[in-house]
C-alpha cells in the first residue's frame, strides 16, 4: 500500500515539474514577442531551475 501512496506522489510531482516548465515556455514565449531582454533571461533561468530540480528525479539511488 506504502508503494502505490508513493507512486502517486512521484506523479504528482512530476506533473507539477511538467506544468512549470510549461509555463517557464510560455513565460519566454511572451517576453521573446515583446522583445524584454530581462524577461527572456529570467525565463531561462526557470527553465535551467526546473530541469536541475529534476535531476534527483530521474537519478536518484532510491533510498528516499
């Protein structure tokens, strides 16, 4: 039972990953239209966060 509880708490994580990166895209999207450099590196950095965040993710040794 302890397994299906954190197999759905890695979903839901993963899926809130998903969702920001999505909107890190759209983020940098909108300021590459209206042309705001800060925006634009602010985004990218997101971005940059979002994916170092989810490296545990992926290549953790499954002790936790």
């Amino acid at each position: 039972m302890a397994n299906k509880g954190k197999a759905f708490d890695r979903k839901c994580q993963l899926g809130g990953w998903v969702l920001f990166i999505a909107s890190s895209v759209f983020y940098g999207a909108a300021s590459i239209r209206t042309g705001d450099l800060l925006g634009i590196l602010g985004s990218l950095f997101f971005l940059v966060a979002c994916f170092v965040f989810l490296i545990p993710f992926f290549f953790s040794d499954g002790d936790s």
